[in-house]
C-alpha cells in the first residue's frame, strides 16, 4: 500500500512538474512572438519611411527638371522586345510632367528655376512597348501591356557632379480594352507614368 502510494505521489509530481514546465516554454513562446512582432514591425516602419527628410543632404533642398527627351527609335534593328516598340508623340512631356507632381508630392525638394536650384534632373524616353497579352477565341485582342523605359541623371549644379545616373529604368502596366474593366491607352499610361515616377523619385531619394 505504501508502495502504491508512493507511485501515486511521484506520479502526481511528475506531472505538475510536466505542466509547469509546459506553462514555462508557453511563456517563453509567447514572448519571443511577440519580440518578433516588434522587430518585424520596426523594419517595416524604417523601410517605409524613404521620404524621411533626415536621409536627403541639408544643402540639396531644390531641384530643376528638364524636360526629358524623346529617344525612341522604331528604326533601329527588331529585335523581340524592338517588336513591340511604338513611337508615342509627347510622352517626353507626359514623362516630365509626371516626375514633377511626385516631386511635389513627395515633398523632399522644392521645384525652381535652373538658375536658382541645387539639383538638376535630366532624362530622355528610350522606349515605349505596347504588347498584346491576351486575345479572345476569335483572336481578338482584350489586354495590353505596357513599358516605358526611360535613362535619368541627376547632377548638383554647385559642383557639376554627377550624383546618379540611372539607365533603362522601367515601368510597366496592363489594360483591357474590352468588357468592364475596359480602359483607354491614354488612361493606362496615366497609371504606367505614376509607377515610373514613383520609380524615379525612390532612386534618387534612397542615393541619399
């Protein structure tokens, strides 16, 4: 009896000891979660702070942008991507135009005149591709997509150096042209340059 006792005892013991043990790893568990969670979300915040005055030089608070080029040549050698490359009129304009509202948004620089600013921002379209992607039975196109491919450089004008210079930076979009989601190429490229420009405007903030 003593002896069935004793078990019984060592029994219950063994398994408090099993429980609290299990309580103790439950604990550490749930707060190495939790570290985790803070770790992850610091990263997240520092990574998605770019626009962070802190990280663009003090000095370099102004920029001019030029007009960028139209460098598209349709009549150079075909090759695959060469097959669907268009020339689009003014999308040298359209480019320029969209790169200065991210600025503005964005908010690191403030746009003056050349003679009056820090920075200088030059580029030229090297490139506009409109591939179908999708045709319907009757091979009929419903989606398009779209890339503009652009070379930038961005040059302190007190020292005349180059500071960036970015080459076949690219964006690109998908539309439909038929059915509810149906959108005009105008209006894809609407979308295809805010991509670009927020591509833009991330180069030259992270260069800082």
């Amino acid at each position: 009896m003593k002896n069935f006792n004793s078990n019984v005892i060592a029994s219950e013991r063994s398994e408090r000891s099993n429980l609290l043990g299990s309580r103790s790893l439950l604990r550490r568990a749930s707060l190495c979660s939790a570290l985790l969670a803070m770790t992850i979300s610091a990263f997240i915040i520092s990574g998605c702070g770019y626009t962070n005055r802190s990280l663009i030089a003090p000095d370099a608070d102004t920029i001019f942008v030029d007009t960028f080029k139209n460098s598209i040549d349709i009549t150079k050698e075909i090759t695959v991507r060469q097959r669907f490359s268009v020339y689009k009129p003014f999308i040298e304009v359209k480019v320029t135009n969209a790169v200065i509202k991210r600025i503005l948004y964005d908010g690191n620089f403030k746009i003056v005149n050349r003679d009056l600013s820090d920075l200088l921002l030059t580029g030229e379209v090297i490139d506009y591709l409109r591939q179908p992607l999708r045709y319907s039975d009757a091979k009929d196109i419903l989606e398009y997509r779209l890339n503009v491919i652009i070379n930038f450089k961005l040059q302190d004008l007190k020292t005349g150096k180059v500071l960036l210079d970015e080459k076949n930076l690219t964006a690109d979009t998908t539309y439909f042209v038929t059915g509810k989601s149906a959108k005009s190429e105008d209006s894809a490229i609407d979308t295809l340059l805010e991509d670009l420009s927020r591509r833009v405007i991330s180069r030259i903030v992270n260069r800082w």
